[in-house]
C-alpha cells in the first residue's frame, strides 16, 4: 500500500511538472493546410505573390492557450490564413505556449533571437513584457493586439469595441421590441475605460432603436467569478431585464448559466456574448440556445492584415485601429436566433457606422 | 418582497459548496489533520465532474450531473489520500502538504484538460443543474417563495449532510472515536482504536465531500470548467469552519452568513441608504469576522485540541 501510493504521488509529481514546463518549451506547428479560404477575414486588395517577401512569424500565447476560442486562436487563425494564401512554408510560422505569465519574456525573448520578421503577442497581458523586449531587441518587428505599448517597433492594433457592441445593442433592442420588454442589461468584467466601451456602445445601440428603452448596467468587479456572474444575471432578469449583454469573459459564464436555468424553466430571457461566438456555449436543448448574437473581435483580421504589411515592408510602428470598416468587429456571420430583417435592420446600422454617418462614442453617459 | 426572496434564494445557492466543503473540512480536523488543501480538492472534484458531463450527456440524460458529482466526489477522495499518507504516514507538515496539493490541482487539471479537450478548460457542457421550483412545497406561501423557489436541488443535499454530520459526529460511536483522535489521540490509541485509520478515514470523507461541493459548484454556476472555478471557495470554507466554531449546525450558519454577505454585497446598491458604502466593504465582513472569531476562540479552546499536531506512538 505505502509503495503504491509513493508511487502514485511521484507520478502526480511528475505529471504537474510536465503539465508546468512541458508544452511551452517546443516549438509547435501546425501544418495542415486546406486552400485559402476564411469566413472572418476580407482582403480587396489583390497583390502578387512575389512582390511579397518570405517573412518568418512567431506567436506567444498568453495563458489561454493556442485552442482558447479567442484571443490566442483567433490570432493564430489570421496567420495560419496568410500562410495557406501566400504559401509560406509551415515551418515559417510557429507559436509558443504561455502556461505562466513568467513564461512570456524567456517565450519573447526566444522568437526576437531566432530573429522572426514579426513576433505577435496577443491581448494586454503582454503590456510589461513588451516595455523590456521592445527595449532589448530594438529591431524586432511586434504587433501587439488589444493595449498599448509606445516604442517605435512595436504595432499596436487596438479594436473599436463600442462599435461592435453599438450593433449588439441594436440586436437586443429589435429583439426586445419584438417580445415587447422594455429592459436589457450589461454586464460588464471591470468598471475601467476599455470595458465600458462596450457598454457605451451597446447603450448607443439599444436607444438608437427605441429611445425609450431601459438599460440596466452592472459590473461584477471579476473576470473569472461565474458564481458572481450567475447572480447578478439573476438580480438583473429578476428586475426584468430581458436581454443581457456580457463584456465579463469568465464571470460571463455565470450569465449564460443563469438564462439556461430560466429558459429551461419556461422564461424567456436572452444572452449576447463577447469577443467570440458564444452560440455553442448557451445550448441547452438539441441546437436551441440562449446567446442571440455575439459582439466579434477581428483578431485574425488584424494578424492577417500586419502579416501582410510586414511582407510588403511597410511595417510602421504606431496604433492602429481596427474598426467595423476594417472589419476589426462585428457580429458572426451565422445568427440563428435572429430573424433575416433584424440582420438587415443590424447591416443598415453597421453601414451607417462604416460611412461615418454615425459615430459611436466610446465612453457611457453614466461616466460624463 | 421578491427582492428578499431573491436574496435569500441566492445566499442558499452561493452558501452550498461553502456548506459541504467545510463540513468536509470539519471531519478532517475533528480527526485531527487540517486540511487545507479543501480548494485544490474542489479544484479537482469540478475538473472531473466538468469532464464527465459533456462527455456523457448523450447517454445519461438528466441524471448525468448527479452522475458527475459522484465522481467528483470519488475523485476528491482519491486526491486527498495524498494529503493523508503525506501528512499521516510520512508525518510530513500538514500545512505544507495542503498547500502542495491545493498548488498541483491546478496544474494537473489544466493539463488533463489540454488532453482530453485541446484546450485549456473543458468543453461546455449543455446539462448542468438546473434551478427548480420544488413541486408542491413551492406553493406555501412565503416560505416557499424563499426556500423552494429556482432553488438547486444540491442545496438541499448539503442541508442533509449538515444533519447527517451532526448525527455522526454527536450520536455515534465511530464519531466519538473521531473527535477523540482530534483532540486526544492517546487516550484513543490506549483503548485499541487505530489513530491512524481514524484520521485516514477524516481526511478520506473531507476528500469526498470537498470533491462533490466542486463537482456542484461547476455544474451549478458555470457552463465549463476553468482554472478560475473554485476562485477560493474552498478557503472561505475553512473561514466558516472556524467561524461555525468546528460544529455542524454552525458551519450551516457561518456558510449561509457567508452566503448572504456575498449576495448583499451584489444587491447593496440598490438599497437607497447602503448605496454610498461601498461594496467591498460588505464583501470583506466574513472575513473581518472570522479574524475577530478566531481571536475570540483562541482563548477559549474551541477547536480541536489535537488537531494540526502528529500523533507519535512513542511519546505516549
């Protein structure tokens, strides 16, 4: 008995270790390749193959991992994508797995001495590592996605989230309207400025549509508390709010849990998810499910885009901002629960944004 | 009056993994071994619970949660042996093995879930808990709004646990044994009764509870398994272990009182007079409460006597 359970322990042991150290030391890729083609991505200019040069791309992922359906896919997807389209060769695009935020400097550090032509790092967790390897390796070429770090290699692409969350707002303002409720809600992660553009937004959205809706706004002060999500969902529907918007990331969870529980019950309450389609995850029933849309980040647009720019040698330092015209937000392309007008109601208001007829303001008149 | 039914509803909801684990946390130290690897045993009764669900929905139907729950718990007790042959066994300190274990579930899970699922957390799974109306008692006025109303049907498992742990620990033969390893393992020994196994078998059923409160926690709140499931339940639970002063019924108070100041903390804001305060003042209550009551109890040996030290035949 003791030798088994010394033997069990040890393997515990050594497994940890490995899950600790193991995945983020090697190079990984993935070198599966299907023909050029991508729902998300858009690209009018045509360029010839040739013109561009062969670059070299690495990705560091920060602690979601490579399959996060988010972020870190996202970004590698839009890579992936340039690589089928130009045919890199496989071996030219690599990632690293972060499992720790110990590992993004020594990850970094790895891919600027293996002297990539553009090193890219997804999401703000990135911020303090970037200030040291933009200063250790002056001539490395970074775009950084979702923050900023001001040194002249590094390409900031930030997204305007208050745009895509104006044609949520829309969304849940039609399907409000249709139901005949006079309430939906946000939910946001954290009260600071790059979340309440979300809540801008879709407050913009939502009384674009009908002035006199109400819109219920609350922040669960955590990004990774379900349990906090769930109840503020709950206080939310409670008051009868009828739609809620999540801006939480993992709290967000909690909300969606909350309206299949109501649903499954009998009420009808709805979610609109965030950052990616949530669709599959509010399934309660066969193919029903509780999210009416979700607000999209064009991640890989913007890998895709800087990929490219970079071939072409007209990487520049700078923010650049990736809006719905340059098709850095949006909602999926598949929208089961909404019916054909409303998406054309939505497309109408997306055009109006893109031809800068409407202009969304970033910040919640709760905070001016 | 729906607003306190909500309040009340929802503190019994947030207060049932807190209940279980801390009763879990009460036979371990009644035997003598704090245990505070309770959140990495959480950690690892969801991550199995989360695991089973998505994976078998097809086939269990509405049982499945329950299934995965039992697994859970099957699954915090294996884990916890660790703690016990680490901490019994190799007399190793107790508060160090608690905090290896409480370190490696994260690691281990996340890892499990990179294999089995390709990504860091699991797949989302369609049939969690689901909040019910009790039939029947749902429909007394009042009390049925407050206590059967969109309630969990596990809160009601762990109001069982609390009686049946009561039961034990009080009335019963093997939980006199308990408490004794806990508070004087000699006298426990000098009569023919093995300390070890006594303590084994604490650590084993705190493993087993802690291992289903995670397995409900998941399938209660979430939608998948994350390395932020847990986010320190399992402490807060040792919090109302103290706070409940290693007693059944008071770990139920201290829980529900936890509960309540969670949800409190959500609702102060629309309560005219307590919207100025802020919010994290309510948040932080418990805490500032269970720190008074361990000053107070320190003075007063509430807590087991034995617990925390080893037990060493050769000094008897």
């Amino acid at each position: 008995m003791k030798k088994f359970l010394t033997l069990a322990l040890v393997l515990l042991l050594s497994l940890s270790l490995i899950a600790c150290g193991g995945e983020g030391a090697k190079e990984e890729d993935k070198p599966e390749a299907e023909g050029p083609q991508s729902e998300t991505i858009i690209d009018n200019e045509e360029v010839d193959k040739d013109s561009l040069e062969e670059i070299t791309i690495g990705l560091v992922t920060d602690v979601g991992g490579i399959d996060d359906k988010s972020f870190n896919q996202g970004t590698w997807e839009g890579i992936q994508f340039y690589a089928k389209k130009f045919d890199l060769p496989a071996s030219n695009i690599g990632y690293l797995q972060s499992t720790s935020d110990a590992d993004y400097i020594p990850h970094l550090s790895q891919f600027s001495e293996d002297k990539k032509d553009l090193l890219v790092a997804p999401g703000f967790l990135f911020e303090e590592s970037l200030k040291k390897i933009s200063a250790d390796f002056p001539d490395q070429k970074i775009l950084f996605l979702d923050a900023v770090v001001d040194a002249p290699n590094i390409l900031n692409a930030l997204f305007a989230e208050h745009e895509g969350s104006y044609l949520v707002g829309v969304a849940a303002a039609l399907k409000a309207q249709d139901a005949g409720k006079d309430t939906v809600g946000f939910v946001g992660g954290m009260d600071f400025d790059t979340i309440q553009k979300f809540e801008a937004g879709f407050e913009q959205g939502v009384l674009a549509v009908d002035p006199d809706m109400k819109i219920v706004v609350d922040y669960v002060g955590d990004f990774n508390n379900a349990e906090d999500g769930q109840t503020l969902a709950a206080k939310m529907y409670d008051a009868g709010v009828y739609v809620i918007y999540h801006a939480a990331g993992g709290s967000g969870n909690g909300v969606i849990k909350e309206a299949k529980d109501r649903v499954q019950n009998g009420e009808d309450v709805w979610v609109i998810g965030v950052d990616k389609d949530q669709y599959s995850e509010g399934v309660y029933e066969g193919n029903k499910s509780v999210i009416l849309t979700s607000m999209l980040k064009g991640v890989d647009q913007a890998a895709y885009d800087v990929c490219k720019l970079t071939a072409q040698g007209k990487f520049e330092g700078g923010t650049v901002i990736y809006d719905l015209k340059a098709n850095g937000v949006g909602i999926p392309a598949d929208n089961p629960n909404l019916t054909e007008e409303w998406t054309k109601t939505i497309n109408e208001f997306a055009d109006k944004i893109k031809s800068g007829e409407t202009v969304v303001d970033p910040v919640p008149s709760r905070v001016k | 009056m729906k607003l306190i039914s909500s309040i009340v509803t929802l503190s019994l909801i947030y207060a049932t993994p807190i209940i279980i684990t801390a009763l879990g946390g009460l036979y371990s130290e009644r035997s003598g071994i704090v245990n505070i690897a309770l959140e990495g045993i959480m950690v690892v009764g969801a991550f199995v619970a989360a695991t089973f669900t998505p994976l078998n929905e097809a086939v269990f139907g509405n049982w499945t949660p329950w299934i995965a729950i039992l697994l859970g718990a099957l699954a915090g007790g294996l884990y916890s042996l660790i703690h016990a042959f680490v901490s019994i066994d190799l007399r190793a300190d107790q508060v160090i093995s608690g905090t290896a274990l409480n370190m490696l579930s994260l690691g281990i899970t996340v890892y499990f879930c990179q294999i089995f699922f390709n990504q860091q957390r699991t797949k989302t799974f369609n049939r969690g808990f689901v909040k019910t109306n009790v039939p029947l008692l749902s429909d007394i006025p009042i009390i049925g709004d407050l206590f059967f109303k969109r309630m969990y049907y596990t809160f009601y498992v762990a109001l069982a646990l609390v009686i049946i742990t009561a039961f034990i620990l009080k009335r019963t033969r093997f939980g006199l044994r308990l408490r004794a390893s806990g508070e004087h393992p000699s006298a426990v020994d000098s009569v023919g009764v093995s300390v070890r196994k006594m303590r084994y078998i604490g650590v084993l059923i705190s493993g087993l509870l802690a291992g289903l409160s995670g397995g409900i926690m998941v399938l209660t709140q979430a939608t998948q398994f994350t390395a932020g499931s847990i986010h320190g339940i399992g402490f807060i639970s040792l919090a109302a272990l103290i706070f409940g002063r290693w007693n059944a019924y008071g770990v139920l108070g201290a829980s529900i009182f936890f509960g309540f100041s969670q949800i409190f903390t959500i609702f102060s804001k629309d309560i005219p007079l307590l919207a100025s305060v802020p919010a994290e003042i309510f948040k932080a209550v418990p805490y500032v409460l269970t720190i008074i009551a361990m000053l107070i109890f320190s003075r007063k040996n509430v807590g087991p006597k034995a617990s925390g030290e080893l037990y060493d035949v050769s000094k008897r």
